[in-house]
C-alpha cells in the first residue's frame, strides 16, 4: 500500500524571461512503513521536489496522493489541516520555539488538534523514553544541544502518528556521531510504530539508514539503489551511484587528483623530506662507491672525518624528521578525508585515493632528487667522479 503516490510531477520557475524547469515529469511512491531518502546534486531539484509533496509549491502538472487522499487538489486551509493530521516535518534548522520547554514543542501539535490532556501525556512519554530525552522535559530549547534538539524535532514530527514524515536535511547541521544516533533514533521508531520516512539529504550515511534512495539529477528521478546488502556495502553503493551522476569509474581518482593539485602545498613538509632523504642517499652513495674517493679517505682521515659527519648527522636528523613530516601529511589531509568518509566513502577507496597522492609525491620526490644528488655530488665532491 502506498502511503505516498506523486504521479508526473512538473514544476518550473520563469527567471528574467526564461522559463527554468525544476523537476520534469517526476514519479514517487512510498511504500507503508518504509524509509527512503532523496539525494542529488546541488541544484537537481530536491528542495523543489520536497516542497512540492508538502503542499508549501505547487506543482504546474502532476497529482499527490497521500494516504489515499488527493493532496494537490486540496485548497491551501485544506492543506494546512492535512498536514497537522497527516503529515510530520523534520528540518535542518530544528524550527523549534525558544519560549516554549522541550515537552511543550513535543506537544504542539497535539495542542493545536487539542488533544486531552492524559493522551497527550501518553504519547509524549511513549516518544521521549525511545527518543532518550525523557529528562529533558522540562527543559529550554537553548539548554539542549543540537542532537537533543534534532531529537525534539523528531518527536514533535511523531506525536500526532501522521502517516509520513518529510525531513529536509534532518542531519545537515549535525556531526557524524550525533547524525548516527538521531538515524538509529529515526529508524527505531520507524520499525516501531510503520511510519514512512521520506528524507531529503546530501549525506550518503544518513541515507544508508534508509530502505532505498533515489537520485535526482535535472529535475528526473535518474536512478534507485536498494538495500540489500550490509550497511556498509549500502553506504557504498550510495557514494559511487553519487560518483556516477557526474562521470565516469575513475570519478574518485580524479578527485583525488584536484585535491592534490589545489593543495600541494600542504604537502611540502612531506615533500621536502622525502626529497631531502633520497639527495642525501644519493650522496652518499655515488661517494662511497667511488675507489679514487675511498682510496684518498683512507689515507687522509681527515676526508673521511669530514664527510661522514655530516652524513650521520643527516641521517639522524631525518630519521627523526620522517614521522614528523607524515604526522603533518596525514594531518593535512584530515579535514578533507573527514568530509570524504561523512559523504559515504569507504576505507578501501580512502585508502587507494591516498596510496595514488603518495605516489605522486613520491616519484616527484624521487626524481628531483637523484638528479639533484648527482649534481651536489659533482659539485661539492669533484673527486668522487675522478678515476
């Protein structure tokens, strides 16, 4: 049974003359129960779409049926009641009200349908001992934080048991720990009571909690994936179907690549070490091979003295500096790799993205400083090339 049936959906805007179409002949069904995400590139219309099922837009063709009734023919004082009875929000921003305490924001819509007082209290302690804020009741908005506020969202959008709810970016203003446990919360409730979920997202591990996601790309329901399979692999499925609205299977590699390209100059404490270790190499080993050079130590000590030296010097320094410098790569790339793994990537994948920047770095490495080790060799050491 579907609790939502958008059929031939079609909305566009008209901007300094032009006409923008924002979601072209879109169908979307939602099963009882079920939980599903949408996910798309900026700009491919979810936002749009999402507004349009909620009765904030109208769509210029199509039909809405939710539970059975026809939404998109209803008039706006019709709508507003629909959704009140039917219909629960999650949003990004929580839109919850400062001067109300956190069972009160719970409450509100039943407040609005003035509910008794013993159903209302029924309800709200069944929603908050699931949603783990039970103590939070007497609470203000501004004393939470913004999990616990996500959460209170969460029970507001429950308390009147719609038949769907609608979430816009639900887990957008969150970390990733605080979006696992308001997911686990979602899907909790959602096993528990059969509420379907429909949640518009950016995140490929919010979306992974859901049953399936669909991808919008130019206003057209482009693909589906399923959950089949293990969270994880889900997670991954989502990220390279996200990798797929844009181009090809080395998507990821080409990522990669710009992030290298745009930020090299993180790398130069890596770089240089790197460098400064093979020229030092090298050195040292077009020295000691040489017999005329080896000859001359031998007699002379003081040659020998002078420049194993600062060789073993060298060596000592950079056996120090190595993890040092790794310690700052690894550190430069943090923040990218964070955003990375929040989007849905998995170790494999980070882990060959990273084995494809070290080897960049260090073939550069390598090459600039054989080439500069022979010469310094040449240059400072004229008699390690004398036969």
């Amino acid at each position: 049974m579907y609790v939502l049936n958008a059929n031939h959906i079609s909305k566009s805007y008209k901007t300094a003359g032009e006409t923008m179409r924002i979601l072209q002949n879109v169908n979307l069904q939602v099963m009882k129960g079920e939980m599903v995400a949408i996910m798309g590139p900026s700009g491919s219309g979810k936002t749009t779409l999402l507004h349009v099922l909620t009765g904030v837009d109208t769509p210029d063709d199509g039909e809405i049926v939710i539970g059975g009734e026809t939404f998109s023919q209803l008039t706006e004082e019709e709508k507003a009641f629909f959704r009140r009875k039917h219909m629960g929000m999650i949003f990004q921003d929580f839109q919850l009200l400062e001067s109300l305490t956190v069972k009160e924001n719970i409450l509100l819509p039943l407040i609005l349908e003035r509910k008794e007082a013993d159903i209302q209290q029924e309800r709200f302690s069944r929603i908050a001992d699931v949603l783990g804020i039970e103590k939070l009741a007497d609470k203000g908005i501004t004393e939470i934080s913004g999990g616990q506020k996500q959460r209170v969202a969460i029970g507001r959008a429950l308390i009147n048991e719609p038949d769907i709810i609608f979430g816009d970016e639900p887990t957008g203003s969150l970390d990733r720990k605080t979006t696992g446990d308001v997911m686990r919360c979602m899907k909790q409730m959602n096993q528990r009571s059969g509420i379907s979920f429909l949640l518009v997202t950016h995140d490929a591990y919010t979306a992974s909690f859901c049953d399936r996601v669909l991808f919008l790309q130019d206003g057209n329901l482009a693909k589906e994936v399923k959950k089949e399979n293990t969270a994880d692999n889900f997670r991954e499925d989502i990220w390279k179907t996200l990798c797929g609205l844009g181009g090809g299977k080395d998507d990821l590699f080409d990522i990669s690549r710009k992030m290298l390209k745009a930020g090299f100059y993180k790398y130069r404490l890596y770089f240089l070490c790197n460098l400064s270790a093979t020229a030092l190499f090298c050195c040292f080993a077009v020295i000691s091979t040489n017999r005329t050079f080896m000859n001359a130590s031998i007699v002379n000590s003081s040659i020998s003295n002078n420049i194993y030296l600062p060789f073993f010097l060298s060596a000592v320094f950079l056996v120090f500096f190595l993890p040092v410098s790794c310690q700052a790569f690894l550190a430069s790339r943090k923040q990218e790799y964070g955003v990375m793994f929040s989007l849905g990537m998995s170790r494999k994948e980070a882990f060959r993205n990273l084995l494809f920047e070290n080897v960049i770095i260090s073939v550069l490495a390598l090459a600039i400083a054989l080439a500069a080790g022979t010469v310094l060799s040449f240059l400072f050491f004229p008699l390690s090339f004398m036969q």
